[in-house]
C-alpha cells in the first residue's frame, strides 16, 4: 500500500527547519538519496523536497536595538534562574567551593552571581 502524502509545511523536516528559516540563518539543504531502484520513488522525493525548500525566499531583517535589548535581558534572565536552580541543588560544599572560586575569578559581575548564589542557597541539612 502506497504511504500517505504529507504536505512538505506539515513535514518533521519543516517543522525542525522552522527557526532557521524564518529567523535570519543561513540554511544549507543535504539530502540523501539511494541508488537502488526500489528506493527511486523516496529519493525522487527526497530531491522534490529539498527543490522546493532551495526555492523558499527569506526576507532578512536587521534586528532592532530593542529586540536585541529584550533578547538578552530573556538571557539573562534564562541565566540567573538556571543559576538559582544549581544553588539550590548544590551540596553546601560544593556551593562553597563554587563561590570561592567566583571571587577569586577576574569575571566582570561576579559580585552579583556571588550573592545570588548567597540568597538562593538552600539551607544545609549536613551533620
């Protein structure tokens, strides 16, 4: 029995490619194909496929100021709350070594991530 055609913008592949086609990337299509005669109707395709995705035009946009602002500023915030979850799982040795380490280093900031590390450590149940 013959397989069910899906439309190539409901495809895995297109789902996958969907941020590095519409955020300002540079795409580079591969496709693989077999030689075999049973396997023409796949690789024919597969080549159909990757045509038609080579064909899709992408308007480049430069990204604002503000956009970039807002991007880092979810960064940043991505950062401190992954930060706060370590401080909370971390052994208090390990958090202490962690700290230390923090204020010996020359990172700019540090200051900051020492006392986040600080507030956000959960108390100790070691004996």
């Amino acid at each position: 029995s013959r397989k069910a055609r899906i439309k190539y913008r409901d495809s895995k592949l297109t789902l996958l490619l969907k941020n590095a086609l519409f955020n300002n990337a540079a795409v580079v299509m591969i496709t693989a194909i077999h030689p075999g005669s049973q396997f023409m109707s796949e690789s024919s395709n597969s080549l159909k496929y990757a045509q038609r995705a080579k064909e899709v035009k992408v308007a480049l946009e430069a990204p604002s100021a503000e956009t970039e602002e807002a991007d880092y500023a979810a960064a940043l915030k991505e950062a401190y709350t992954a930060i706060a979850h370590i401080g909370q799982i971390l052994p208090e040795s390990v958090h202490n070594a962690v700290v230390k380490s923090l204020r010996a280093s020359p990172l700019s900031g540090k200051h900051a991530f020492v006392s986040l590390l600080k507030t956000l450590r959960k108390p100790s149940h070691d004996t």
